[in-house]
C-alpha cells in the first residue's frame, strides 16, 4: 500500500490497518498524548491517543528522520557496538 492509498482512507479505517497489520515499535509521551509508533508497510506512523478521552485524536505519517528525532532517547543501539 501506498503512502498515498493510505492517507486517501477515513482515519477509522487508517486506525484499524494500523492495529492490525502493523508492527508497534515504540511509544512516547508529549503534553497529554501517548504517541505510538508502527511500522506499516513500508512507512512509520503515529497514532495519537488521548487517555483522558480514550480517544485517537490523530494519525499521521512520520518520515525516518523524524523517527530518529523524536524517538532518538528510546533507541538503544549500544548492542551492535558489544
């Protein structure tokens, strides 16, 4: 699937492709959001949840050199250097 296949979707279904065919990597905290990572096909997306709703607010795709931005303090690659 396409990046652009992808955003032509509803978000609810966008959500549910994620959740179920997409890999979770990793997740964050910003402000009031915890923000999820997937790996889904091809490409990285957020899904941002709002706990104090339980509501998904947003969706969105992230470019690698975001993920390596926003998630660089939960990378660990001290393993490859043992």
């Amino acid at each position: 699937m396409s990046i652009d296949e992808f955003m032509s979707m509803s978000k609810p279904e966008r959500v549910h492709r994620v959740l179920t065919g997409g890999n979770e990597l990793m997740y964050r905290i910003y402000l009031h959001y915890t923000i999820k990572l997937f790996y889904f096909s091809d490409f990285f997306v957020e899904i941002w949840y709002l706990p104090s709703s339980n509501k998904i607010d947003n969706i969105r795709i992230v470019e690698m050199d975001d993920v390596m931005h926003l998630y660089d303090k939960e990378i660990d690659i001290t393993d490859l250097f043992k």
